[in-house]
C-alpha cells in the first residue's frame, strides 16, 4: 500500500512520537511510505533512517497554492492509494491536491466540538466534499464528527494513537526542588488554561480536601486568571503555580495524581497518557475521551464533568490511600501497552485503509 502522509513534526517529542512511530511500523511492514514534512523535524531524520521517504514542505496558509501543486503531482507521479492529513493547514491542502488523484482522502480528528455544519471553514477541513474518511482518536470525537458530516459515503473510525510506555520513561523531577518530601501527596494539573479545562470546578473542590499534606502543582499557561479563586482557597500556601514547563513528563512521574477537571472539548488526552506511561494515576471527567483513558477504579477515578464534590472525593480517596495510588498507577501503565498500543493503531489503520481503498 503506497500512504501520503501530510503533517507537521516540529513539537514536543511525546507529541510527534506516537504518529511517526506509527508510519516507520507501517513501513517496516513493507508498506511504501512518504510523509510531507519539515526535513529540519527531529523526528524527520528518524523516519528517513527507517525507511520513509520525507518531502520537505509544509504549507504556509491553508490554501497553499505550492502545497497543492506538490501533493498532487506526489499522488499521481506516485499512484498512492491513501492521503493521510492531520491538521487544519494540511487537511485543505491536500484535500484539493487529492482532487482528480485516485487516493482516498482521510483525516485526522483529536478533539470533540468545533467542527460545525453552519461554519463555512469546515468545508475546507473534513467536511471537504474530498474527503472520504476521517480517523477519530476517541469514541467521543467519533460519535461527535458522524454527527457532523453529510455523506453516509464519508467513512468515520474511531483508532487510538498509538503509545508505548517504553517511550515516556524519564527522570523524576526531585520534590526538594519544591520544599516537599515522600510524605506529601501531589496533585498536577497540566494545561494550558481556556474555560473548557474546567480549572475552577477544580479549585471549587479542594473545599473538601483537608489533608494538610495536600499539595497542587499547575503547570502551564492562563492560570493567573484563576489568581482571587487561588487567593480565597484554604489551601492556597500548598497551590504552587509553576507556569509554562518544560519538563511536565518529569513531574508527572515525581507527583501521586494527575488530575484533569475539563468540562468540554476532550478527545484523547496526551497528559493522561503521559500520566499512565509513567504509572501515575488520574482523575479525569466524563466528557470527551476520558472515561475511555482511565478505568473507572482501576487505573484511577471517572468523575461527572462539573462535579465538584465527586472530584473532592476521589481525590480525598487517593490521598488517603498510597497503596491505592500505587496499585492504580501499576495498571494505568498496563493500560497504555494493552489498550493502546502502537501495535494496535498500525493494525487498526491498515486494516481501515484496505477496507476504504476497495469500496
């Protein structure tokens, strides 16, 4: 099978890993492989050294005149059977590159929300009347864009990324560094802050967490905006606000809890993953792809979105237990190299790109 893939790879490794290793597996099977990127992308080295051919183009706009003239001719010259886009500039470049071509035109979609049928710039993403079918990283997105689109032709699956826990092993940020020892249990809230995060039913909560051992690291961009809610919070000497990080997988190995208190517009979390990886287990909403991430009083908590006091409650059942801490972590880390393996999203993809090219 001869794939086009068109994406960026300039980003956080944990970020671009899942995808490329996704493309060298594929390849590694003997599948012919090209993905249209920036060749000064770390990850695009990696990719060449196993195998994939890497075009040096990512579009400026998203009508690239340049962009599509390339992907055309690529697709042609090539005779690809599938047009692999990712994002919102590289999703209407190639939809009107594919124009004309024989490939099949698929799309990448990782969040719930915004994709509207009154919203005229939906027709150049994945409602293009190109495209003919669209990859969902989560039940949730995917029940959310089949009610999107017109066409009973427009194929939608839902295929997990792919992950390894292997990938995410780090360092341990060093709890001296904060003043803190083993006897304290630490809470992180990585983000960066928009109304959808849900961080005020999240400072609402700690109303009911009295533990004096308590700590909640926030990390990322926007929370100064939280600032009087941080103020009036009983524990507002144990909320550390640590800004924009570097090294979030460092902490989310060093910390006792992951929690993510969204009230909307999640699809498949890479925090929550990056949590499980390491073993640290999370607390997360009903909305978007969550209650698909974590097992309900397995590998941590499933609260209602917007729920408060079920959020105090969990995390007061975690904080008061360490061995169900580490006994929920073990398992979020089982999760990550069972459910959503890399293995399992190469199989799934082939298996979905064969079924869309013979219709």
């Amino acid at each position: 099978m001869k794939i086009l893939v068109l994406s960026s790879y300039i980003g956080p490794m944990n970020t671009v890993r899942p995808e490329a290793e996704m493309f060298i597996s594929m390849a590694k099977k003997g599948h012919d492989v090209t993905i249209m990127t920036q060749e000064h992308a770390g990850y695009a080295e990696v990719c060449k050294q196993n195998g994939v051919k890497i075009i040096d183009n990512y579009p400026t706009k998203k009508i690239c005149l340049k962009t599509i003239k390339l992907v055309k001719q690529e697709l042609i010259s090539g005779n690809y059977d599938i047009c692999y886009a990712f994002d919102s500039k590289t999703i209407p470049n190639a939809a009107f590159g594919c124009i004309g071509t024989k490939a099949k035109m698929v799309t990448y979609r990782g969040t719930t929300g915004g994709l509207y049928r009154h919203d005229p710039t939906a027709y150049l993403t994945h409602l293009h009347p190109r495209v003919n079918a669209i990859i969902c990283n989560a039940d949730a997105v995917a029940k959310d864009v089949q009610s999107r689109v017109w066409s009973s032709k427009v194929a939608v699956k839902r295929i997990y990324k792919g992950h390894k826990s292997a990938w995410y092993q780090t360092t341990a940020t060093q709890r001296a560094d904060f003043n803190l020892t083993d006897e304290h249990i630490i809470g992180l809230c990585a983000c960066n802050v928009r109304p959808s995060k849900g961080i005020s039913v999240l400072l609402k909560s700690l109303e009911k967490v009295t533990n004096p051992n308590f700590h909640l690291f926030l990390a990322g961009n926007g929370f100064e905006q939280h600032a009087e809610e941080i103020k009036r919070s009983h524990m507002s000497e144990r909320i550390h606000l640590l800004g924009s990080r570097s090294d979030v997988p460092s902490l989310l190995k060093m910390v006792d809890i992951q929690l993510q208190p969204s009230i909307s517009g999640e699809g498949f979390s890479r925090a929550v993953i990056e949590a499980m990886a390491v073993g640290t287990p999370s607390i997360v909403t009903t909305t978007g792809g969550g209650p698909e991430q974590v097992e309900d009083g397995v590998s941590g908590y499933v609260v209602n979105t917007g729920n408060s006091n079920e959020l105090a409650d969990a995390i007061n059942k975690l904080i008061d237990n360490p061995d169900l801490i580490l006994a929920m972590g073990q398992n979020a880390q089982q999760r990550v190299d069972s459910l959503f393996s890399n293995d399992t999203t190469v199989k799934e993809h082939l298996q979905f790109f064969n079924t869309i090219t013979k219709k």
